[in-house]
C-alpha cells in the first residue's frame, strides 16, 4: 500500500510504554508485527537489550528499528573496548539522539523509548522523535496506541514540569509492583480500540538485581 | 657485512634476497617483554611479562580483548599493538555486524597478515614493530596463530615470543604432545610456568604477569590476579619440597658437602 512509487517505509503498527520509578525502570512493547489490515506475525519483540542497564523499546518501521538496534549494539562494543565500561543510560541517550539526527534527511522511521537506570540508580526513560529529539521524562508512550495510554499515564502519574525551579523529580512514586499493573491496564485498553496493538505484551522491568522480562496475553483479534 | 647497503628502505631486496626492513621489525618483536600462547581442544591461554617503564609507571598493557572468542597477546612496540587490535576489534564488530556470526579466528588472522604486508611493499610506509599471539575459538575448535610483522603468521599448538623466549619455548617443547588433553586449570599453569622460564631467576609474583584465556563456554577474559597469585604459590610449594634429591643443598646455595659422605 505504498503512497508513492519511491516510498520505502511501512507503519509496522504497535506500542511501546516506559515508566520511571525510585529505584526501577518498566518498559513494555506489545508483540504484533502488522502491516494495513494484515498481520505479519504475532509474536515479534519491539524491545532490544542494549547495556546493562539500558533497554531500548521502538515502534513505526521494523526494518528501520532493527538496522538501528544492529548500529547501536556495535557502537557499544566500540565503547566498552575504548573505555573497559558499558554505556550508561544517559550516555546511550545522547548516542541514540545523534544517531537518528545523522540521518536527518532520510531518517530511520522509529519512534524510540529508552528505558534504564542512571548511575544514581533511578529510573529513567527518554523519548524520542524520528530525527533526535529527545527528553527525560517520567513516564512516556511511543506508537500506534500512545494517544490513548498517554492522557491515562497523565492522570495517574502526574508528572510536574520540568520547567521548574528547583528541579522536581520526575520519577514516579509508585512502587515496581504497581507500575507493572499500571502497564498491563493501559495495554488492556489500547488493544481494545487500537488495530495494530495486541496479541502479547512483552514487559521488562530493570532494577539494582538486573533484568526481568515477562509476558502478558492480550487481545488477538 | 653488506647488510647497511640494502637495508635504508623496506622497498629494497638485498642481493640474497632479504628485506632487511622487515628483518629489523621482526628484532623490534624479540626485543619486547616475553608473551606465551598454549591451546588444548577446548582452551587457549596467552600469559605475558608485563614490564613497567619505571617504578613509578603501571605496567604495559599488552594483552588485548578483540572478541568475546578471540584476544591477543603482543611483544614488541606496544603502540603498534594497540592501533592494530583497533583494526582487529573493528573487522570483528563489521563481520558480526554483517553476517551475525563471530568472525572466524583462521580469516582474521589473514586479514592482518594482509595489512602487514602492505607495509612490506611500500617505500612512505615501515613494517610494524610487534608480533601478534591470536588465540581464539571458532566452529573449527580452538586455535593459536603467531603474526609477525613480515605479513607471515602460523598456527601453534604453543609458542613464544619476546625476549628470553627461547627458555620458555623449550619448556613448551617438551609439554607440547599433551597439550590437547590438558584440563582448563593445568593449560593456565603451564603457561604460567613457560612465563617463570623466561623470568629465569627473577622472581615470579602476579603483579608482573597478565594471564588471558578463552574456552568454549568462556568469554575471553583475563584471569584474576588474586588466582594466578595462589597457582604461583602453589607451584612454588611444589618447587621447594619435591620428595627426593637433596633440596637442602639447593636451599643454602653455595658448594658445601654434606655432613654425611
């Protein structure tokens, strides 16, 4: 269903949501790979493991997200060999923003979530544009279902600006349990209404023990 | 000798066909600080010298991580050894990049044999001045290559490099049969032990020695000092009570006989 002879991206459909907390960082991507009114496949992860602790979430072009993925996991290899670490999420942040914004006019059709732990130990989630433009935030949702999870993490975790001063923290007070529900409720409710969000959501919470990933039937149809 | 005719560039053969450039590059690396590499069927060790400039100075680096499956373990100059594992970690990262599969150990050698003989063949150019230990494991087993700085490498079943190596080699020579039935834990002790060899005499502690190795179901990493300090002593133990001849002799260190002809 091309829109022009020469166009070369596809909407893979799909959502990604991040949330912050103290002490813990959850990330969770549904699994449906689509394209139009069909179906590619039920069970694809949108979520890649890129340090430690720092997990990237995409959605928009799959074919975009894994080129990214690749480019940004061989970039970190370099790091680790140059500075015997890995990267922080911070660090991975500002990576991530210049290697979307080097592509600038032919840019990489994703729509970026990166969730990790900085080197306090808090939570922390950027998010991203197609070309760069990133933020730390509180909370974030990225994809076909982010208009109807963000008004919802809006009234849940009520983030204060950012433009104030003193700084306020931005990360949310709810403990790691409760931020899990949280994902799965709002997961529940743009697979109800949104076509391409469904079937699985994979959801990986980081905290200071490691990595943990599980998963949660949704809606198939 | 006719020598100092044909040795100004790398460019120029001697009448017995040499290149002298590359000969002297290949003194560069019998110059430098002794490394080790022993391989069994399943593991690779490098275990290296590790000089300091002065004692103010921490040591020279000179065991280097190129993959999770390949490292490598450099004598001669060091500056050398660490753009070429830049190049070496990069050809790595670019395979796995493409292909989604670890570069085998037998095509990255021929790749920097490649660029070392570049530098054989061109007058604004100099060979590099350090030879190479590539241990690494692949689909095909284990392996352990030497390249030196002619473009020429081979594959070992142990070797050694580096000033004094020659002790160690022949220590190596007569293990060597064995070697692929080592468990991991003997394979590190010879090589600790080659390294003692070429100490010959001086005194073997962990802080002057760097142990590296890689094995089927092990990243390659380097091995703990608190570790390669305790099979240090636990050789030592061996050295200083083995269960016949006269170890008190040896102790006292000069000629006199004993109490009871």
């Amino acid at each position: 269903m091309a829109l022009r002879g020469d166009w070369v991206y596809e909407n893979n459909g799909g959502t990604c949501v991040a949330i912050a907390g103290s002490d813990y960082c959850v990330i969770a991507a549904d699994t449906r790979l689509s394209v139009g009114y069909s179906i590619y496949t039920r069970d694809y992860s949108k979520i890649c493991k890129l340090a430690d602790k720092c997990v990237l979430a995409t959605s928009g072009f799959q074919g975009d997200m894994k080129a990214l993925q690749k480019n940004l996991a061989a970039r970190h290899l370099i790091y680790q060999h140059q500075h015997n670490k890995q990267m922080g999420c911070p660090v991975m942040a500002q990576h991530l923003s210049n290697t979307l914004y080097y592509k600038r006019f032919f840019p990489y059709y994703t729509f970026n979530i990166l969730g990790g732990l900085d080197s306090d130990g808090k939570g922390c989630v950027f998010t991203y544009d197609a070309v760069g433009s990133y933020e730390r935030v509180g909370y974030s949702a990225q994809g076909t279902g982010a208009g109807l999870i963000i008004p919802v993490l809006d009234n849940q975790l009520k983030s204060p600006s950012p433009l104030l001063l003193p700084a306020k923290d931005a990360v949310t007070p709810l403990s790691e349990v409760e931020a899990v529900d949280l994902l799965k409720d709002v997961f529940a409710s743009a697979t109800e209404r949104d076509i391409y969000t469904g079937d699985k959501v994979e959801i990986v919470v980081i905290n200071a023990s490691g990595i943990r990933q599980e998963l949660m039937e949704l809606r198939k149809d | 000798m006719f020598r100092n005719q044909y040795d100004t560039d790398v460019t120029t053969w001697s009448p017995a066909g040499r290149l002298f450039q590359v000969e002297y590059a290949m003194e560069a690396v019998k110059q430098g600080a002794a490394a080790v590499g022993l391989r069994s069927t399943s593991h690779v060790v490098l275990a290296t010298v590790n000089t300091a400039a002065s004692d103010l100075s921490s040591h020279q680096r000179k065991v280097f991580k190129i993959d999770d499956h390949i490292g490598v373990a450099i004598a001669g100059l060091t500056a050398d050894g660490r753009v070429l594992s830049r190049y070496l970690r990069n050809e790595c990262i670019n395979h796995a990049f493409v292909y989604e599969s670890p570069l085998p150990v037998s095509r990255l050698v021929v790749r920097l044999a490649d660029k070392a003989q570049v530098c054989t063949q061109r007058s604004w150019k100099r060979p590099f001045g350090v030879g190479l230990l590539v241990a690494g494991l692949d689909e095909t087993g284990a392996h352990l290559y030497y390249n030196c700085p002619s473009g020429s490498y081979f594959e070992y079943q142990a070797f050694a490099i580096g000033s004094r190596s020659q002790a160690a080699k022949t220590f190596l020579e007569r293990r060597f049969e064995s070697f692929n039935t080592y468990s991991r834990d003997e394979l590190i002790k010879d090589a600790i032990f080659a390294i003692k060899e070429t100490l010959q005499g001086d005194k073997l502690t962990s802080s002057i020695c760097t142990v590296a190795i890689v094995g089927q179901d092990e990243a390659f990493h380097m091995i703990d000092q608190k570790v390669i300090q305790e099979i240090i002593n636990s050789m030592e133990i061996k050295e200083d009570a083995p269960a016949d001849q006269a170890p008190l002799q040896e102790d006292k260190g000069s000629e006199e006989a004993p109490m009871d002809i």
